[in-house]
C-alpha cells in the first residue's frame, strides 16, 4: 500500500509541474480555469459479506483531479484514485475475508453553487457532482466455505455521484472536502458474484492549486474580472477593486492629487478650497475670503488684479488698466488717467481732458486754406510748404485729430461738386501721409460740396465775372482738435 500511495504521489508533483509549465495555458475559475487537487481518500465497502446493509471500515488511498471551468455553473474534471479495501464477514459470512486493491478513471462534471448563487470568491463553495468512467482491481478473497481465490484482477465500469465543499484560501490556492457514491460493474471483489454490484463511499480530503495567471490587462495584481479600474496606469498603487488608492476619499486618485491627505475637489487636483474661489487653500493668500486667482485668491472688489488690501483705488471701472497700487494708469503723468485722457501720449490738463492745448503758430496755420484750379483735385506746388508746415504741427500734436474740408464751387451739379468736394479733400490728405503723418488714421477728410461758401456769387453773372469769388470757394480748409472726435463735422 505504501509503496502505491507514493506512486501517486510522484505521479501527482510530476503532473502539477508539467502545468505550471505552461502558466499561459491555464487558469481556473473565469480566470484561472484550470484546477489541479491532491487528495487523500477513504472508501468504505458495501457487498455481499457485509450483508448489502451497510458499509465497512474505511481504508485509505490517495487520488489527483485535473478540473477545467466550463461556466460560471459547471467544471468538467478528470480524476484518477488509487486505494485499497478490505472486510471481513460476520453472521451467515463469518470466515469470509478479502483484501483489494483498486485504481478508478473517471470524467465528471460538477455542478457549482458558487458563481451562481454564491460569488465565485466566495470563501465556502458547496457542489454537486457525478462522473463515469472505469475500474481496475486485484482483489484476494477467501469465501465461508474456504474457498479462496488469488491475484484475480479485472477491468470494469465505475460510476460516482456525490456532493462536497470547497474553502477558498486565496486565488491560487483553496481545500475541499466531498463524499461520494460508487458503484462498479462487477460483484466479485469481496469473492462473491451473487448479488448487487459492490459499492462504495469514497470520502476525499485535500487541496486544490489553481494554475496560471488571471489576465490583468493594466498589470496592478487585480484581475480583469475583478477590476473595476482596468486602465489604471503603470507602478499606480490600487485598492482591492483596482482603482487607484484615494487616501483622502475625495475622488481624486492618490497619484493625481496634490492634496492626498486632505479631501479636495477635482478641479484643484484634489487640494481643498475652504472659500470655494477657485483657489486651492494651500496656494490662497486668504483662505477664509473669497478672491480671484489673478490676486492669489484674495478680494478684489473692482476686479483690477490687485487685492484690496493693496489696491488705493478699490472702485476702478471695469476694464481700465491699472498700475500696482491698483490705480489708473496716467502714461503722460499729467494727472489725467489715461480711462479719462484724450491724449494718453501727451501732458495736458483736466480741462482739456488731457490733451495740450494748441499754440498759437499752429492755431494760426490751420486757419489757412489750399486753393484749387477749376474742376481740378490736384494740390498746386504753391500750397505744399503750407501742408509741410501742417504736417510738422501734426508731428508736435501726434494725439490729435485732423479734419480736412473740401469744398468746390456752384458750377457744375450737386452731385459732381459733392463728388469733387470729397476729391480734394483726399488728395490734401494723401500729400501729408506722403510726407510721413505719424498714425494716418486720425487724418478725417469730409467733403461740403458747394454747400460752404466762403463768398457769395451772383450766380446770374457770367462766369469770368464770378471767376475771383468762385476761385476762393474752390478750398480745402482744417480743423484740429483732440480724439475725442469733437469735431465740427457740419
């Protein structure tokens, strides 16, 4: 018996090795789904010297199973046992006696309980389970008469139904206990072959290995199954679903949050806001105050980007540029913030919203006038050292405007005079951008047609009589003044 118990023994490391092997090849449960169990076995006789009543002594022997998952509901095994049985005959048998040895071969399949109506992980997995397959025994019997027969060896069928318990112990390793009902083709292992077939209880007890490794796409120690993160990124430590370890429970993974101790919110990388300004405590000047960013999370009551503790100026417009004490800026220091001045480039006074006032050599200039031929826009040689001279004040001026006028005129219809006008005008405008006006823009042209005069005509007369007055109406006149666009557009 020894010496067939070690038999199986090697048989039984000899087979776990050749599985371990191949780790990519196997796996039990939906993950691991192939299963290699070990056992110890016990059987009990039942037969014709034991009066088909009841069931003998137990004797031991040993066994392997190879199970593979089929479903959640169902394994399909192969298992292969190994042991000896003997008895002895009372009442009607005394003196009858036999000792066996028998091998079994069989398939099964297994109805689980777990994965159904336990969780498969559960630790305690009832099944029911049957298999079929076949038989070998030598057996040496001795009969009441003295009969006796020796070395009888022979292969039959074998059946086995029962039920038993499986204890998780982690996701490699689990034990399980079972008993099963056995019954065999033939009645001659007790020496007898005159009644129902023997049979058998065949208790096990042992241990089962799950072989290979579950698949763990993202590579954290949590199955596929199991894991309710299957992303997680590389070397992230997880909990026991997957998901990356939030320590401070506030839904923002450990290895994402600045703030892992302290619960925070989501958009401040998990770092707390006690003021909920947007700004994570452990960057905000003022934690218990509502601020902006821009002022390190501190009050600023006029939004200029600086906090009120520092702003001298706490009511400042929206939108109007400040400096660091919070106050508008004033460029050309005249004491007109530049919000306020129409000439931000250029010293002048409150009354002049900023702007310097004009002197007298350039008011005077442009009171003068460029006089054009007859139905012509050309400005004559004659009149550009006065443009010169308009475009040197301009450069003295660079923050105000200047309008230029044209007028033609009563010759010809309203519409050509109007037209005419606007002509003169722009060419008067043309030569000072020509000569290098310094931002064209705040050049306006506006042409007057014959509506403006300067002299009245007699439009009765004939034209050589009317030539001196109408030629001083043919005119391109100026107004300066500041951007603001106070302008005299009439």
């Amino acid at each position: 018996m020894q010496t067939h118990l070690s038999k199986i023994c090697r048989l039984a490391f000899a087979l776990a090795f050749l599985l371990m092997a191949g780790p990519d090849v196997f796996a039990q449960s939906s993950d691991q789904k192939t299963n290699l169990q070990i056992y110890g076995s016990a059987l009990q006789y039942k037969g014709d010297i034991t009066g088909d009543d009841e069931f003998g002594d137990l004797e031991w022997g040993g066994g392997i199973s190879l199970n593979r998952y089929l479903s959640p509901s169902f394994d399909a095994g192969l298992h292969l046992t190994y042991g000896s049985t003997e008895d002895t005959g009372i009442g009607s048998m005394a003196g009858s006696m036999f000792d066996a040895q028998m091998g079994t071969a069989m398939l099964g399949l297994r109805l689980k309980m777990y994965g159904t109506i336990l969780k498969e992980d559960a630790f305690i997995g009832p099944y029911l389970q049957i298999a079929g397959g076949g038989a070998w025994a030598k057996t040496d019997a001795t009969r009441a008469d003295g009969t006796m027969q020796q070395d009888d060896k022979f292969f039959t069928t074998a059946a086995r139904g029962g039920a038993g318990i499986r204890f998780r112990f982690s996701d490699a390793v689990s034990a399980f206990v079972e008993t099963n009902y056995m019954i065999i083709g033939q009645d001659k292992i007790d020496g007898y072959d005159v009644g129902d077939n023997d049979r058998f209880l065949m208790h096990n007890v042992g241990l089962g290995f799950n072989l290979g490794k579950a698949k763990d796409t993202d590579g954290d120690g949590v199955p596929d199954r199991r894991d309710d993160c299957p992303d997680t990124p590389t070397g992230v430590q997880v909990d026991k679903r997957g998901c990356p370890v939030d320590t401070d429970g506030d839904g923002v993974p450990d290895y994402q949050d600045e703030c892992p101790s302290e619960a925070g919110v989501a958009n401040l990388n998990g770092c707390p806001d006690r003021d909920g300004d947007g700004v994570a405590d452990k960057n905000d000047q003022c934690p218990d105050e509502a601020g902006t960013a821009a002022t390190n999370g501190c009050p600023d009551s006029d939004n200029d980007g600086v906090a009120d503790a520092q702003d001298k100026c706490p009511d400042t417009p929206a939108g109007v540029q400040v400096g660091p004490d919070g106050c508008p800026v004033d460029s050309d220091g005249d004491g007109v913030p530049d919000n306020e001045d129409a000439c931000p480039n250029s010293a002048g006074t409150a009354e002049t919203k900023g702007c310097p006032e004009l002197d007298e050599a350039t008011l005077k200039l442009i009171e003068e006038k460029v006089r054009f031929e007859f139905d012509r826009a050309r400005v004559q040689d004659s009149y550009k050292q006065l443009l010169d001279s308009i475009t040197v004040a301009l450069q003295k001026y660079p923050d105000h405007v200047l309008l230029i006028k044209g007028h033609a005129d009563h010759i010809g219809s309203e519409e050509y005079n109007q037209a005419l006008s606007e002509r003169r005008a722009e060419a008067v405008k043309e030569y000072l951008i020509q000569q290098g006006v310094q931002n064209p823009d705040r050049l306006v042209t506006k042409g007057y047609g014959e509506t403006q005069p300067l002299v009245k005509v007699n439009e009765r007369l004939s034209r050589r009589r009317t030539e001196k007055q109408r030629a001083q109406n043919r005119r391109v006149g100026f107004e300066m003044n500041t951007p603001d666009m106070q302008l005299n557009m009439e």
